[in-house]
C-alpha cells in the first residue's frame, strides 16, 4: 500500500495540546483543568430555544453571512455596550466558532511571505493559521509578572510587553496584528494604554488588526474590556472575533462571528463561504435568543459572579498546594508557578500531575514559537463546577513536594 506525505503546510504540526492532555487525563482518570471548556451544563433556557428550533424545521443551510436574527442581536450587542452602531447585513458574519473566524480572517488578508504580528504566550492555533496562509509570524513576548512573592504581587501586577520591541515588529512587510484580550493563557486584560500604542502602529504602518475577544464577558476586580476596534481611526482596519461557545458556556456549539466595516467584512466573506460556507441553523437561532435575552434576564452578571467565585477557588486550592499564582483580571484560566518543583519542562510537568497526581493541566510552553526563556508555568482551567476544583484540591493536597522533580 502506498504511503502519503501531507503536504508541507501540515507536515510540522504536531497534535494539539488540549487534545494531548485530555486523552492523558482520561487515560489516567485525571480530574480535568486542562483544556479549556466548562464541564457544566450550558443554560438550560438557551438550549430549548436549539430544540425549539430543530422542532421547527431551521435544519436547512442558514444563510452564508449568518442567520439575519443572530446577526441582528450581534449588533444590538453592540450598540447596548455603546460600542458603536453596527449594520447587521454588511458588517457581521456568522462563522463556526473564533477558530474558523481567525483562519478565515487570515485567509482573507494574508498573502504569501507577508508577516503577522502576535504575542507570546498565543493562543495555539495562530502559528497554524498564519503558516497556512503562506504567511511569517513576527512573535514578541508578553513578560510575566514576577511572583516570587505575594507582598509585591501588587493588584496592578499585569504581563507586560516591551514597547520597543512592539515598534521594531512592525516592518514593510507587516499585514496584521492579531490580539488576544482578555488573553489565553496569561488571563491579560489589556489597558486602554496598551491599546492605543498598539492601535498607534497599526495605523502608522497602514496594518489590519484582527483581535479575538472571544473571553469579553469574562472580566473581574473591575477589569475593563475595550475592543480594538473602538479606538479613535481603528474601526477601518479591525477585525474583531467573538464566539458565543465561551459567553454562554456551550462550546460545543461553534457560533462564532466577525464584527468588521463592510470592505473588510467583504473580504472575510470571500473566505468563509469556501470554508464551511455556513453554520448549524438551529443553533445559530438559539444563540441569537441568547444574545437577545441575556441583557434582561441578568445571565451576564451571574456568570461573572460565579466564575469569579470558580477562580477565587481554585487559586485558594493552588496556593494551599503550595504554588504561587499569577493574577487573573480575565479569561477562564489561572497560571501557577512551578518553578520550585524541580521540573525542567512544564511539559514534563504538567505529564507527571496528570499521571501522579491525578489532576491535568496545560504546559504554555506550547503557546510560545520561541523556546528560549519561557517562564515556567501551569495553566489551570477554572470553567468547571466547584465540586471538580474541590477533587482537584484533594489530589493536590496530597502532593508529595520532597518526590517533586
Ligand atoms: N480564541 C481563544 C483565545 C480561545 O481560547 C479559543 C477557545 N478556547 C478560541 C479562540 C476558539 O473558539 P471557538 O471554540 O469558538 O472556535
Ligand atoms: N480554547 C481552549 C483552551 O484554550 C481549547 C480549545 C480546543 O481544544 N481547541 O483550552
């Protein structure tokens, strides 16, 4: 029988690490803080709108852009956070979840041997998509806070990028940033500061700017989430990324949309209709319900309070194991430092918790192109219900710190 090479483009990717780890945790009955997806139910209210929907027969193609209602509701988002008033039919485009919003938003932009400016730690399907695309990642590092104590762990303490190194990303040659806030893995929330340096070389060098918010609704301690595209000049050149899986707890469901004034949409939408053309019908009609009842039945304010309770908890569980954290101002994950356990990699890290302790998490080494240096850190996912951090705490408590590395 014949063997195939892939072709070049796929033939460097390695599995990914959520897939990794999942299986390693199911393999070894691992209580599950790894890959990120909550393992409680999505609101029941939104998912007999999915059944109601079914029901009624939207089981045919919904329209390539998105369901006209879901696209309505995007922008009445919008316009309710006072973002800016948005045109459903030229400047929302529903898509399967922020994964192919991202792909397709590359796709569309990004010719062959054109760069594409991200931060270290990223999210680890960006380097894929940029080298799908034919395209050069330019990759700059976000620093960690120093945790070595908790009296200097000042609430301002942030990852931080160095601004110089920021300006000297940006070249000929440079098409997109691509921005991740509130950020996986760091859990970042990104100052208006930070974003008007980064909206300033954008728009000096004539780039597009692509921002995956797709963690929005998932902002603590007064953390304040502001899009890219609100800034003064950058609502012509951005593109941003949500995706309803993170907001309403139903990731399975891979709703995803684009937000981008229409010549941008245009082109996104060039990608898109080859990529998956359209999505699930049913469901895009129940996360447009979502999105229409959420402001009036106070689900925003309940998930804040009880992820923000889900990530007090864990990082109590965390630090009584004896690690030190990072603060968290948005996202669902927690990074711990595992710097004093002896460990060489997190990698071989995050594999011996899984296996020996019995609990799973992410090594971020994985979200970095550059090897050298990076700090060393688990991630732990606190999109779960607190009896699974309470099984956490058990197993982690029964560390044995002098078997450590
Ligand atoms: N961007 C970030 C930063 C994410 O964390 C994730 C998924 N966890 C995605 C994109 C993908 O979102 P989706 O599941 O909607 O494709
Ligand atoms: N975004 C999730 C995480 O960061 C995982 C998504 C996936 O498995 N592709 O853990």
């Amino acid at each position: 029988m014949s063997t195939f090479l892939a072709a070049e483009r796929v033939r460097g990717f390695g599995t990914s690490i959520f897939t990794e780890m999942s299986a390693l945790a199911v393999e070894h009955r691992a209580v599950n803080l790894g890959q990120g997806f909550p393992d409680f139910a999505g609101p029941a209210w939104i998912k007999q709108a999915a059944t109601e929907a079914i029901a009624a027969d939207l089981n045919q193609y919904a329209p390539a852009t998105g369901l006209p209602r879901l696209r309505a509701a995007i922008a009445a988002t919008w316009a309710r956070n006072s973002w800016r008033d948005i045109d459903p039919s030229s400047e929302v485009t529903v898509t399967s979840g922020a994964t192919e919003a991202l792909f397709g938003a590359i796709m569309a932009f990004v010719n062959p041997s054109d760069e594409v400016i991200c931060f270290e730690p990223f999210y680890d399907a960006y380097l894929p998509d940029i080298i799908m695309a034919g395209g050069v990642p330019r990759v700059i590092r976000l620093y960690p806070p120093m945790p070595a104590d908790n009296e200097r762990r000042a609430a301002t303490a942030q990852w931080r990028f160095d601004p110089d190194e920021l300006a000297a990303a940006f070249t000929p040659r440079t098409r997109i940033f691509l921005l991740n806030t509130p950020h996986n893995p760091t859990g970042k929330v990104f100052t208006r500061t930070e974003l008007e340096q980064i909206a300033a070389l954008c728009q000096q060098h004539n780039v597009i700017a692509v921002t995956d918010e797709v963690y929005d609704q998932l902002v603590y301690d007064g953390a304040v989430h502001i899009p890219l595209a609100t800034l003064p000049g950058m609502w012509e050149r951005t593109l941003t990324i949500n995706s309803t899986g993170k907001t309403f707890s139903l990731t399975g469901w891979k709703i995803g949309y684009v937000v981008a004034a229409p010549h941008l949409s245009q082109a996104l939408r060039q990608a898109h209709q080859w990529i998956t053309f359209a999505t699930a019908t049913p469901l895009q009609q129940a996360a447009a319900v979502a999105l229409e009842l959420a402001p009036e039945n106070g689900y925003y304010a309940e998930l804040r309070a009880a992820y923000l309770e889900r990530r007090d908890r864990l990082d109590q569980v965390l630090h009584r194991a004896g690690f030190t954290t990072l603060p968290v101002e948005g996202s669902y994950f927690i990074m711990a430092d595992i710097s004093n356990t002896g460990f060489a990699s997190d990698a071989d890290f995050c594999r011996w918790l899984t296996r020996d302790v019995g609990v799973a998490a992410i090594p971020p080494s994985s979200f970095y192109a550059n090897q050298r240096d990076v700090p060393l850190l688990a991630r732990f996912c606190f999109a779960k219900k607190l009896e699974t951090i309470q099984a956490a705490a058990e197993r982690l408590a029964g560390i044995d710190r002098n078997r450590l590395g």
